[in-house]
C-alpha cells in the first residue's frame, strides 16, 4: 500500500472533484453493466477514503478504521473493470487526469495485494516471453511467411530508414496479423525503405501500466530503444495507438514516431499509393488511445475520403466523444462478459450509421468488434484502415 503510487498533482486534482457525476454519464462500463460502482466518481471518492485511512493521524485518533479485506477485494474489482477509454477524463469540467489515476490506482493496487489473479500470468508471460501472450518471441515475424509476395528478407534488414512496430496483438493473433500484412503491402507499393525489429521487438510497456506492473517497464523500453537504434532507423510506425501512445508519452523523444494513418496520408499526399474506386459506405471508428489519447482524427478520415468511392457516415458520438469498442485497458481478459457487452452497443451503434463497414486504425479495436459481429452474425464488416486501403490498392 503506497501513497506515493499518486503524484501531488494527481492528490490535487482529486481533492477538486465537484461530485458532478458527468463522468458516470458517458463511461461505457457503466452503460453496459448498469452498475454505478464502475464510474470514475465512485472510484475517486472510494480512492479518497483509502488515502486518509492511511494517512489520517486525527482519523486513528477517533477510531476510524481503514477498509476491511472484502472492502478491498470489492474496490479492486471495480478498479480494473474499465476501459481505460479516458471517456471520463474528456468530460471532467474540473480537469482531473482521470486515466492517469486509473493507472496509479492499478499499480497501488498491485501493491496491495488486491488485484485479478490474471495479472500474475501477464507478469509471468512477459518476463519468460517478452509479450503478453507467452508466444515464443522469436516467431514475432512469422507473418510474414503467409504473404503473398513476401521478399526473401522477410521485412529485416540490417539497416532502414524507418522500423516499423508491429506489436504483440498484431504480431501473434491471426486475425489482427491481416494488419501488419496489409501495412507491409502498403508500405512496399509506397517505395518505403522500412524494417521490422523480429525478435528483438519486445513489449512496448503498454499492458504493463494497464495491470499495474509499471516496475517492469524500464528493462523493455531500454531493449526497443536499442533495437531500434541498432537499425540506424530515425522514425518509427506504428498502426497500434497504444504502442503509439506508450513511446509518444513514456520513450525519450529519440526518433520521429508516427502512427500509420499518418503515414499513410503522407503518402497519399506525395501520390505514392494508386488507389482505385472502392464503392462502400463506412463509418470509422476513433481507437481512444489514437483519439482522446493522441488527438489523431483527421487523418484517418482523409485516408478514407481520399478513396474513390467510398462515403464516409459518422457515429452519433464520434472524435473526442467516440465510445470505446470494450477492448481497452486489460479488460477482456479480467471480465470477458462486460467487454463483450461494450462490444455491442458499439456495433449497434455502427449498424444504426447504415455503414457496410466499421474502419478503425486498432488491431485490438479489430479483434474486439470482429469476434462480437461473428459470434452474433451481425451483418458488418470490421476494418483496420491498412485493410482498406489494401482493397482499394490498384492490383
Ligand atoms: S476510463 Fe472509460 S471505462 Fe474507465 S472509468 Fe473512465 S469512462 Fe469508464
Ligand atoms: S466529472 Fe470530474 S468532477 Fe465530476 S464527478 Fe467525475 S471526477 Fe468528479
């Protein structure tokens, strides 16, 4: 148990909330499971309590007691079942840094000793594997093998310009694997001098927050950085927005980094990629680490409008406002039910724009949404924006 798991401003900034409950209105745990404990205001006032229990000299003094043990378990668990869509933190009107918290608060929680039995596997699969999933690191590129056209070099070079991040989610599951398949097509027809790191990618750091393990953090981001430099490489990409979000806020600012909508517009700008007409309706879908984290919205709708033939309809709630797809903040693996949940009002949401298709520019965004339209044969199809623009690609 550890105060200083807060920074003073984080302590600060608490000590503002108003109690004005505009944060529980728009979480999307909270609307999906039609329980008030999950929101933000219940947590920081939970948050708040346990802080003076430790602290409050006056309060021992009259015989206030801390939380009891099932209080504890019952707290945690409200802690990690969140997105970390940053939702709440958007609309706070006194600015508290809401995700921010959420992350110390996991790592306090860990501290503590209340926190998902989950998260040991997580810790173990990243210390033995160096991802999340305990797949074998040296078969992060076998993706490769199953292009088409794939180059004898496989995508590693000794040397390049630009490394591309491939990600662990991108990296092991089938499904997002179509991914990094179609950025690396992508990337080939835009002449782009580009490699990728194979084994010596290892976890960019980002799930480690996420469960609390921010200790691990160091040793893996001392690796990419070195992998990358060993490259020569001087920008990085990265079609993952927490992957993006991790070396845009916690890496030293070493190399250029930009997420691949970004780089695909720079190309489409320079008329490197021939695109041909693409009759479909979409809509698009902002990933929170990308939006509300990064700010990144124009781009990946002028890579969709810059496609002849395809039209562009916006969800209701969209940019900043965009709900998350459920798939954030570790949370299918500690309440599969509740992401699923999350999952549909979003596709439901989707289905109500008349689209043919939800884009998105987040292979975990992919994979949350795809696995609910399947399993419940919605009539929709899920996109990475590479996947489009792959389709759209003149053969
Ligand atoms: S980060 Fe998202 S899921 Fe978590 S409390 Fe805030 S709005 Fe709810
Ligand atoms: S929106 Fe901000 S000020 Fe209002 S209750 Fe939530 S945390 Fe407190």
């Amino acid at each position: 148990m550890a105060n200083k798991d807060y920074s003073i401003r984080q302590l600060v900034e608490m000590a503002a909330c108003t109690n004005c409950q505009i944060c529980a209105d728009v979480c999307p745990a909270v609307s999906a499971s039609l329980d008030g404990e999950l929101s933000a205001i219940y947590r920081i006032k939970g948050l708040s309590e346990i802080l003076k229990s430790r602290t409050g000299l006056f309060r021992k003094l009259i015989g206030k007691k801390g939380l009891s043990e099932e209080q504890w378990k019952h707290f945690s668990d409200t802690v990690f079942r969140c997105t970390l869509c940053g939702n709440c933190q958007e609309v706070c009107p006194v600015g508290i840094h809401l995700r921010d918290v959420w992350l110390s608060l996991r790592h306090d929680m860990v501290h503590s000793k209340f926190y998902p039995k989950k998260i040991d596997m997580i810790q173990a699969n990243l210390k033995e594997s160096r991802n999340v999933f305990a797949e074998d690191n040296e078969e992060r590129a076998d993706w490769v093998e199953d292009m088409r056209d794939a180059p004898e070099h496989g995508y590693i070079k000794d040397q390049a310009e630009i490394v591309y991040f491939t990600g662990c989610v991108a990296a092991y599951f089938p499904l997002a694997q179509k991914i990094p398949m179609a950025l690396a097509e992508i990337l080939d027809v835009g002449k782009v001098d580009f490699t990728l790191l194979g084994e010596e990618e290892w976890c960019c750091g980002f799930p480690m927050l996420g469960a609390g393990l921010k200790e691990m953090f160091k040793e893996f981001m001392d690796h990419n950085l070195e992998a990358v430099r060993e490259k020569g490489a001087r920008r990085i990409i990265f079609a993952c927005p927490s992957c993006y979000q991790m070396w845009r806020e916690y890496y030293p600012s070493e190399f250029e980094i930009v997420h691949a909508s970004q780089f695909i517009m720079e190309l489409v700008k320079e008329k490197r990629l021939p695109l041909q007409e693409l009759p479909m309706t979409v809509t698009y879908h902002d990933p929170c680490d990308l939006g509300r984290g990064a700010r990144v919205y124009e781009e990946p709708r002028e890579v969709i409008r810059s496609i002849p033939g395809v039209k562009l309809v916006e969800f209701t709630q969209n940019r900043e406002n965009c709900q998350c797809c459920g798939g954030g903040g570790n949370l299918e693996m500690i309440d599969a039910n509740l992401s699923a949940e999350i999952a549909k009002r979003k596709i439901e949401d989707a289905r109500s724009t008349g689209a043919q298709a939800i884009i998105t520019s987040c292979q975990q965004c992919v994979r949350t949404m795809t696995t609910y339209v399947k399993r419940n044969k919605v009539p929709i199809e899920v996109l990475d924006i590479t996947q489009l623009v792959q389709r759209a690609l003149k053969k």
